[in-house]
C-alpha cells in the first residue's frame, strides 16, 4: 500500500499553503493525499457561561466544515488526485506524530521567517518536528495576493535543492537520500552544502589559520569527506546536477546564503530530549526560522 503525503490542516493561510503544497508532491509522487485535523474538547474552566453557540457540538462542526472545505479546494485543483481527510480526536502533538509514523512525508504550515518570527516557535509544530520519526515539511505562508492557497511560498520556481551534509556518510544517508530523491522527481540540480569550524587552537592564534590553509589541511579534507558522503548518491541518480560547497562558518549561516535559489532545503535533526521536552538541535532551529523557502527536516537513521 502506498504510503500518503499528509498535511497538518487548521484552516489558517499556513495550512492552506502546505495543503497546497503537499497535493504538488504527492501528485509527483502518484501517492494518496491525507489531510488531518487534530481537535479535542477542552471545555473551558472559567466560572462564566460559555457564549451561545460555543459548545462542543459546534465546535466539531466548524472543524469538520472547514477540513472539507480544504479537502475540496484541493481536490479540485488536482483533478485526480487521491484526496482523503479525518478529524483526528486526539491531542495535537500525539496525533500528528502518529500520522508521521504511516506517511511519506507530514507536511505544516509555517508562519513565516524573519529576525524574530519562525516556524511555530515554542508550539506543537517545534514537538512534533522534534518526535517525529519521518521527514517533516514546513511550508511558509503565500504571499497575499488573493489566491493565497494556490500561491504557496513554493522557493523558486526551477531552483535547486539545497542539502546540508555534516558528519559521516552513514550519519546523513536518509538526510541525502531525501534530498536526491526531491531533485530527482522536480528535474532539478542539488547544492550539497558542508561547514566546517576551526579546532579550538586556531581561535587563539589567527596566523594559525593562514599557514593552515595554505597548506591544505582543513578545507581540502572537508572537501574530501563532503565528495565521499555524495558519491553513493551520485551514482543512483546520474541525472542529478551536483555542486558542492564547502564553507567557513556555522552551519546555519552557511545554508541560509546558500537558499536564495533554492526551492526546497533539506537538512538533518538528532532530536535531543531535555528537561523541558525534545529539541530538534541548533541548525534544524535556525533553518526553520530563516530560510526563505519549504524546509524538509528529516531524522537521522
């Protein structure tokens, strides 16, 4: 049985952009398309009436209106299209995991990228991307221009994929099998991107740096692990275009200067559990916040 793609749907523009989104790659996929909302009743505590109309019951309606709304829209502008939702009667973070657990890929909305805001910082989208066992997609919101489902923040159209690479081949197998795979199914290339930092003795000693370059030590041998990561993946998809770039700087930084063309980035996450729950790690953080276009955060084997 083929896997679906599924989006996370609550009927704000996020939503609908990733909805939108999500129906693009799983038509190139020839996969089904799941749309999910996950509502619970939280019956308020507060010692006052609730305001008419506002119970339970109307409650599940409007939730179960709005999905359809979205299940329609989409199924009608992907003719075609294995187009399926449900209203998921559990807490959010729990229930989105879940449906990671049987999908391709889960796909949220994002609200949106700056200096300040980022991807649903702090809220169930952050859990569930940090819990979740498949690849997660964020999806920025459309640019507001009165169709702003149709006109999901989809990166440049054409461009490249961007990929971060860090560690061992085996680290950051599914990371670039993900990423190959992308570019593989849009015709395009792929920017694989590897930072490097210098040791702890040549923050001390600047001219350390100068004879080190020019010796070849530090750079050539980031360049080496970078083509040796590459080079299975090379070989299963001969059709893809590959740069590699090989940078100076925090990772982060690095990927961000290297998204302005892209369509999509992808880059890796170790989830880290700590006293106030999962964390998704530094780089995986600060991509959702900045990049400018779709971020794929997928899980390490």
């Amino acid at each position: 049985m083929t896997r679906p793609v599924t989006v996370g749907v609550d009927g704000s523009p996020e939503s609908l952009s990733a909805a939108e989104w999500g129906a693009r790659e799983a038509s190139r996929r020839g996969a089904p398309l799941r749309l999910v909302h996950a509502w619970e009743w939280e019956p308020f505590s507060a010692p006052f009436d609730l305001p008419t109309g506002l119970d339970q019951d109307a409650l599940a309606r409007q939730a179960h209106r709005t999905l359809a709304a979205v299940d329609e829209t989409v199924a009608g502008r992907h003719p075609g299209l294995p187009v399926s939702h449900e209203i998921l009667g559990r807490p959010a973070v729990e229930a989105l995991v879940a449906e990671a657990d049987s999908a391709e890929l889960l796909v949220l909305g994002s609200r949106g990228y700056g200096p300040v805001s980022g991807f649903l910082l702090g809220s169930v989208g952050q859990q569930v991307i940090a819990e979740a066992r498949r690849p997660v997609v964020a999806v920025r919101p459309a640019v507001p221009s009165g169709d702003t489902a149709a006109e999901d923040a989809a990166g440049v159209p054409g461009g490249e994929i961007v990929v971060g690479q860090h560690g061992t081949g085996e680290d950051t197998d599914p990371v670039l099998a993900f990423a190959f795979e992308q570019a593989a199914g849009r015709g395009v290339g792929i920017r694989a991107v590897r930072a490097w930092n210098l040791p702890p003795l040549y923050a001390y000693n600047p001219s350390s740096l100068f004879l080190a370059d020019e010796a070849g030590v530090l750079a050539p041998l980031e360049r080496k692990r970078l083509g040796e990561a590459l080079a299975p993946w090379r070989a299963k998809y001969p059709e893809v275009p590959v740069t590699e770039q090989v940078e100076l700087g925090s990772a982060a930084e690095v990927l961000l200067s290297a998204s302005g063309r892209a369509q999509l980035v992808v880059v890796g996450r170790r989830a880290r559990r700590g006293a106030l729950g999962s964390r998704i790690g530094s780089v995986a953080h600060a991509t959702l916040h900045h990049v400018p276009c779709p971020v794929a955060v997928v899980p390490h084997s």
